[in-house]
C-alpha cells in the first residue's frame, strides 16, 4: 500500500472526529459558511517579514510561544516539548491536597480525555503547583482514580521551573502563599501544534466546557489544512 494511500485513510479518520466541532463554527458568525480561526493569547510582535495581498504588503506577526520545559510525569519519565510534537494540548494547574475544585476540574478533564481517547493529534497535561509534596509517585497513586490516563500527563518538577511557565509561558498565576496555601488560576488552557495559546476555560462551567471541546475540533481542522497543503 502506497504511503500517501494510507495518509489519506488517516486523514479521512481524523476529519470524522473533527467534523461536528468544525460545522459548529463554519455555522457561527453572521449566519455565514466561513472558517472561524481560534484567537492567539500573549504578547505579539510585528516582524520585519511579511506578504503582499493585492498588492500591498503584510508584515507577519510573531505570537508568543511557550519556552520548552522538562519535568516528569507520574510515570518518572521526562516530559519536554518532544512529547507534543506537532500535537495539540490541554495544560491545567493543580495540587493532589487541594480542598475541593481541583477535584471537579479533573473530573471535567477527564471527561475530555475520555472523548479524546482515541485520537493521536490531542492530550492533556495536569501540572502541580506543589511539587515538593506532589512526587511523581504521589501523582500516580492520584491519577489511579480516573479510568482514561495514557494521555493525560500529570506533571511534577522544581518549584522554580513551574511557577515560571505559568507565568512567563502559560501567563496564568501560580505562587505558594503559605505552607498549605496556593495561588494559581483554574483555567484550562488550549495550546495549538505550535506551542501558542488559542484559549482559556473555566475548568467548572459547563458552557466553557463545551466551547473547549468545539475549539479543540477547530485546532484539528487546522492541522489536516496543512496536512492538506502539503501533499498537494
């Protein structure tokens, strides 16, 4: 069987799995048939390249992007960017000893793990905000109450790593205000193929639940686009 026969098969999966996110925005917007790109979040640079249309000339636009990182899973293997290489992500903020919300957060995560079981394009990352006591061996034993976890990365490190990609990459608060004592944001947190953030969502209402899940499906389509492009 030829390569780009069997590309095409993968493709043809993936777009089942992406449509009904898809139609939901090629519906939205005045009523209109046309593609809804995602937002991207951070600051913007105007860089000195570009491209003309109709003849006037459009700079290109630097968004920000994540700066690679390494920590461990509950696994106790290395996790950088190599692990979502030309994937999509979902990252969140946690700690296995929080009082009430991270464990509604993570049950809604998981839901959406669940729904994205089966596809090669899309995973989840839980990251602690108290690594000191969250272990990669804690974060196993605390991963072990949820079915769905082959894609669903639960993330330790050092305390300083951490906190500065929530701020600086992520650009979400994370600090330790006292001994049992965290700040840091609940969201959950949409990173493309390229590592640029195209949305946040609370991880406790339903609707931005929903919303998440169609954006997801918009970031899919985005990818087969250029799958597309490049095989003709």
């Amino acid at each position: 069987m030829r390569k780009g026969s069997v590309l095409k098969k993968i493709i043809i999966l993936v777009l089942i799995l992406a449509l009904p996110g898809f139609l939901y925005y090629l519906l939205t917007a005045k009523g209109k048939n046309r593609y809804k790109p995602l937002s991207f979040y951070g600051p913007k640079v105007v860089a000195k390249t570009g491209h003309k249309f109709h003849g006037t000339f459009i700079p290109d636009t630097i968004y920000h992007k994540l700066s690679d990182f390494n920590l461990t899973d509950q696994n106790g293997n290395t996790v950088s960017f190599k692990n979502f290489d030309k994937k999509i992500f979902v990252a969140s903020f946690f700690y296995t000893n929080c009082p009430s919300i991270c464990n509604t957060v993570n049950k809604n995560i998981s839901e959406q793990v669940y729904a994205y079981r089966k596809n090669p394009m899309v995973y989840f990352a839980s990251i602690t905000v108290d690594p000191q006591r969250d272990t990669p061996q804690g974060l196993k034993k605390y991963a072990a109450q949820y079915e769905e976890t082959k894609k669903w990365l639960f993330l330790s490190g050092d305390t300083a790593t951490i906190y500065n990609l929530a701020r600086k990459g992520f650009l979400v608060n994370a600090v330790q205000a006292g001994k049992d004592d965290f700040i840091y944001s609940d969201k959950l947190i949409l990173i493309d193929a390229e590592k640029r953030i195209r949305g946040y969502y609370d991880g406790t209402s339903a609707a931005d639940l929903t919303k998440l899940n169609d954006e997801i499906k918009v970031l899919i389509a985005e990818e087969l686009r250029k799958v597309d492009k490049a095989l003709y």
